[in-house]
C-alpha cells in the first residue's frame, strides 16, 4: 500500500502547528497566522454562541449593519414572546383552578347523592345496601385525604 503523498507536509504542518502553539502564549492571533506557511493556513473558524431571544448587545450592531432596524426587531419579537408566555402560563393556572373546582363541586354531587340515597334505602328497608351506598364516597374522601397528606411530605 502506498503512503499518500501529503504524509510528508502534514508531519511539518504538525510540527510547524506545534512551534507555533508553544510562541501562542504571547503573541496575538494574526501574528501566529502570519508565521505559518501558506500550506498550513487553511482557515480560521469564528464561532460564537447565546442562548435565549436575545443576543448579547455587541451583536446588536451587527444585526442593525446587516438588516437596518433588525436590533429594534429583535427586541420587539422577545417582548412579544415573553407577553405570550406569561398570557399561556396565566390561561393554564387558571384552567387547572377551574377544573379543581368543578371536581369538587362534583364530588359534592356526588356525595350528597349517595348520602340522600341511602337515607332513602334505610327508610326502604335495606340498611345494607345503604351502608354500602354511603360508605362508598366516605371511603373515597378518607383516601383523598390520607394521599393529599402523603404528598405534602
């Protein structure tokens, strides 16, 4: 198998590489490309990263020379965001406080319908199956209660 032909360059692009990674301690950047032969320059790579609507303010100029009035877009479109998350996140508190409360209106439903029925089935003559009629729902109520209890530790 043969060796290709740029092995050699590339342990001299390493070694060069290396010299001048060990000098980089103290000299700026361009300096650094500026030594290197024009075989080992390939390219230099920018990267920069933000999290969130928006950028840091360094870039805002960037954006305004790009795109004028792009900066003054940017603000408006986080402002707009976060007014949206906090209508989302009012509309599910709410939804979730009406739904706990039409359970509990139900389950008084509930109860008082049990309760009433079995005061009925004791009146009717079957005090067993009224038992069983409002201990059910008491049964219920008392798990609520001892689970609501547990998960507050």
């Amino acid at each position: 198998m043969k060796k290709p032909k740029h092995s050699k360059p590339q342990k001299q692009s390493n070694q060069a590489q290396q010299a001048v990674a060990q000098k980089s301690l103290d000299i700026p950047s361009q300096e650094i490309l500026d030594k290197l032969p024009e075989s080992v320059r390939v390219s230099v790579i920018e990267a920069a990263a933000f999290s969130g609507p928006l950028p840091p303010p360094s870039m805002y100029n960037e954006y305004n020379e790009v795109l004028p009035g792009s900066a003054e877009r940017i603000l408006t479109m986080a402002e707009k965001e976060q007014d949206h998350r906090i209508k989302w996140e009012s509309d599910a508190l709410e939804t979730q406080a009406n739904d706990q409360s039409k359970g509990q209106n139900y389950g008084l439903i509930m109860g008082i319908v049990c309760i009433a029925g079995s005061v009925i089935l004791v009146v009717l003559g079957e005090p067993i199956v009224a038992g069983l009629l409002a201990g059910a729902p008491l049964v219920g109520i008392v798990g609520k209660f001892i689970q609501g209890r547990n998960n507050g530790k």
